[in-house]
C-alpha cells in the first residue's frame, strides 16, 4: 500500500459539505467570506509533515531545515495561485539546543518574511525530531489553480530545470557531497517557493501541481483528478545544468523521477501560449512548453522521434 | 528552559500586523472576512503534536487515540468560543497496520461528525508515531474567549469535575490501570471538547482557558496576559469523584496540577454569575465558581479558613 492509497482507504470519505476542496489536491479550500473589498475569497489549507532520517539527515544544517519545512509548504500555496498569510509550526524535539533552534528560526523567519507569512501558533513538545507545518493562504473565489482542472489540448508547463536536488540526494547518500557545486546543494536544501509564478498564472492556468515526488509522479495525479492523459517530449524537458555530464537514463531518472524540484507544473490552453510565454521571458524564472494533455489516461514521455522513453520508477512513495 | 520559554525565545516576535492575535493564546484569530449575512467573523487555527510513548503509550487503544488528538485541538477551538470547521491531520506511522489505521480514523472521524468539523487534507509518511493536528474554527469578530481580556473582580469558573484524567494516568504508570473505574478511564482517553460551552459562553465570559496542563498552571497563563493575579478557593473546586478515597494532598496535585481535563475554565463579570449558573443548571455540565481574579500576578489557592495551600508543582511541562 502507497501512501496514496492509503490516504483513499483511511481517510477520504465523501465529498465533503462545507469544504470548497477536499482531500487530493495540493491544498484544501474553504469559504473565506468577503474581503474588505467585497470580493469573495477562498481560504487555502495545507499541512506536511518532516520526519528527521527520511525527509532530512539528522545532521542537516538548521538554518536550512527551517527554510525547507516552510517552503514545502508555501510550494504547495504556490501549486493553488494563492497568497501566503499564515502557518502554524509543530515542533518535536529530542532536546533543547539553542544554536539550532536559533539557526532554525532564522531560516524559517527568513523565508516567512519574505512572503509575507506569519507564524500564527504551534507546539513543541519533546520527541523524535519532526516539524510539521499548516500554512494557509488566499486565493479569489474560483481562482485557485487545481489538480482536477486539465483538458485535452491543453499545453503542459514547467517552470526552472529539473533534477538538480535529487542528483544532490544521490551524490551525498553515495558519499560525494563534498564534490557537489553549491547550486545543486541550494536546489535541494533551500528550494524557492514559485509563490509569484502561481499568482500570475490564477487567470492563466487551467490545473496546477507542484513537483515534489517526480515530474511523472506529480503529473499523474492531474491526469488522476482531471480524467486525462499527458504525453510530455522528453527532447523539451528543461534538464538541471549540473546533470550535464551524465549518461542520458540517468538525465531521465533524475529529471523525470527525482522529486524535490518544487517547481510548478501546469496545464493551460493554447491561446494563453504567448501570455504564458512572456511571463517567462520577463521574469527571471524559465517557462518552457513540455507537452500536452491528451483524452485517456496516464503519462507517456516520448524521444524526438515520437518513441516511447523508458521509466524506472514514477514517483516517491513514502511507504515504498 | 520550558516550553513557554522556548517558545517566546524563538519564535515569539513583534506582534504581527496581519493577525488579530497571534501567538500566547489557545488558538490564533484571523481576519476571515465578511460571511453570507454579512457579519465579519475571525478564522481561528491551533495546532498540537501528540508522540508515541510521551503523550500516549506505544500500546495505546488506537480508536481512543483518533478520538484524542482531535479532541484536544477541539478544545483548543472550545476555549476560544469558536465553531469548528476543518482540520488537517499530519501523521508519522512506523508502519502500516490496516486494523490499527481503521480504528484510528473510525474514533477521530467519529468525533469530527458530531460537531460537523471536516478533514480538509494532510500529510502522511513513516516515521515514529507522531500525531499532528491542525484544527480551524470561526467565531464572530470581537466575541473570541482570549487568554488576556480577564479583570480583577471577574469570577472564576469551570467546567465539570478535576483529576480523574491524572488519576487515571498515575494508575496505569504504576501498573494499577486495570483496577480503573471505566469513568476514569474514558476522562483521560476520550475527553470531549467543550464546544457548546465555549459557544454559550461567548457573551458571558471575559477570559477562557481550556485545561490540559494543570488547572493551577493554567490559570497562570489567563493571569500573565491579563496582568493580573488569581486567588483559589481549594473547597469549591470540584474534585472528581474517583479521587474521593485519596488523601487531601493527592486530592489537590491531581485536582489543580494535573492536567490533561480539558474542562474550560473562564472569567466573567459577577453580574453574568445568575447567567452562568442558568447555563449550568440546565446543561448536563456542572459549572462551578472556584475563585476570583485579583489586582497584582500569580496564582494562590486559599483553604477554608484563608490559608494558602501548598502545591508541589505548577504545571505540566513538556521539557521538564
């Protein structure tokens, strides 16, 4: 059992009443009422949990922790087009060390500042270190970019390059941090949360995920929700800098399948096709067009020829 | 350094400018705008954390762990006044075991339906157990139960009778828990947020507090964000009747330091006193005035005759 499934089994019950948007999508939406401006809102919910020896090394730089726990979610406020206001923060803690805990805020208050986003309230208790954190955000009545909005036809999108923080997982579990440019270190450990991307792309974009198991993982949860299939070009997928030495299945593994790229990727009509593209040639985030969505269901990459790219895996499973 | 230490040490900053009212209270308060008919609400949000073999044994009834970890998030929402909404559930599984999840999510689920709250999303991956809930809630703007809004001549009151739930935990640690009256039992295992209370009492009482770390140490934060002081009176408390064979004593450690009640405990002005006494009298909880705010800080706890009573320890503290 996936964590996937057992998210179905356990805790996905009928579509609930009172909740714009339940479970499955990259963050819940609720009634928000009307703004001081009169226009109706929606509230954007979404929790994660970091568990110390599976999301992070014990040893891993604090001031990083506390940047990557926040910005995993804000990625996921990103994923909905919704603005940053508030999370909360659940702190277990083996002990108190207060040069990590200092190194931790400051990461943490960093990237909340940033955005704009405030500590609301949290818990620390003592425990196996885990950080778990809901942050909400806002997004107009009927603006949030969701899972189950893609149709066949649309183009698929994907902001930066891939595969540079799960090229930087790999070489330090094989022993070569040492060796690895800083850049690839940055990508895995202080990713930046495409908040401005999905605020541009609320009257852009049709559905909206952002990439933390893999690329094919993440897009096929949109072709899931929306009924779909997605055939992306392997040719066009932006590749990370630092994968350029590598042989080409392990470009494709790492690209395809690596996770941890936080970017987003979205489906969005082809009319939208300049729009979306001169968002990207005037911000200093690359746009690039990787694909379509197609009638049918599940995600095919193929090569310049149109040939079916072989897949090791599809995606990270918490439970595998 | 304790937690409350801790916790305005690191992550206590200038007050925010976008929250109605951040952390130091049981839950946060929002700004949620205008609902339906027209009337501005607050968003009110808390989080806590709850880990295998510090807040729960390992062994533990998973049901009545389902039930308690959104209890004490409910009572959080209960102590502020609030309606529950929603919540987000967090949650780190050593493994997956199909009875224990069903039970689990047939106990919080269980709960969750009977006071119309939805599970609006989560997050799930191995890990030591570890439980983390955030619950949200609404509440018409001004009339939020806050920690601070308490003046010296308010009444104090709670909520139903103190002690079973230490009681109940001080047997188990001592090998004694099968020897337990049931009572005892479901008061630490199930408790049940005090919702209608907390909403009953949303133009009655000043200040509220729900007790889950002591009623003496409880009382303490009300008094330290209200700048005031607090005196007891050790013979109208209401003392559970579990502990009628105790000696007077372990009476009071279980009574006023115990924790884990969640019975709210709130100010009100003394003209609200033949209101709340109403509302007690007409409910299936008992409410009991036990004592007065008072001008200066701190909380003393006077016998029959005016004496102080001893107390050994104040509270519940997570770092001790």
């Amino acid at each position: 059992m996936d964590e996937f499934e057992l998210i179905r089994r356990f805790f996905n019950r009928a579509p609930p009443s009172g909740l714009e948007l339940g479970i499955g999508d990259d963050a819940a939406l609720l009634r928000a009422g009307r703004n001081a401006a009169g226009e109706a809102e929606s509230l954007v919910v979404t929790t994660d949990m970091l568990v110390a020896g599976r999301h992070f090394v014990t040893d891993v730089d604090p001031e990083s922790l506390g940047h990557k726990c926040l910005a995993v979610n804000l990625s996921d406020l990103a994923a909905m087009g919704a603005r940053p206001e508030a999370f909360t923060l659940a702190l277990a803690l083996p002990g108190i060390d207060e040069g990590w805990l200092e190194a931790f805020a400051r990461g943490m208050f960093a990237l909340a500042d940033r955005y704009g986003c405030e500590l609301a309230g949290g818990d620390t208790t003592r425990g196996p270190l885990t950080i778990s954190i809901t942050a909400l955000g806002r997004v107009p009545n009927g603006a949030a970019l969701r899972r189950d909005h893609a149709e066949p036809g649309d183009d698929l999108w994907v902001s930066g390059a891939l595969g540079a923080a799960s090229y930087a997982t790999r070489e330090r579990l094989a022993g070569r941090g040492a060796e690895l440019p800083a850049a690839a270190c940055t990508r895995l450990d202080r990713p930046e949360p495409r908040i401005a991307l999905g605020l541009a792309l609320r009257h852009l974009a049709r559905a909206a995920i952002d990439l933390s198991d893999g690329l094919v993982g993440d897009l096929g949860h949109i072709c899931e929700r929306s009924r779909v299939g997605a055939e992306l070009r392997w040719p066009d997928i932006p590749v990370a800098g630092e994968l350029a030495a590598l042989a080409e299945a392990e470009r494709i593994e790492l690209a395809l399948a690596g996770g941890d790229d936080y970017e987003l990727l979205f489906s969005a009509a082809a009319e939208n096709r300049g729009a979306i593209a001169a968002l990207g040639a005037h911000g200093t985030l690359e746009l690039t067009r990787i694909g379509t969505i197609v009638p049918g269901a599940g995600v095919t990459v193929v090569d310049a020829r149109g040939r079916p790219v072989p897949l090791a895996r599809a995606g990270f499973n918490h439970f595998a």
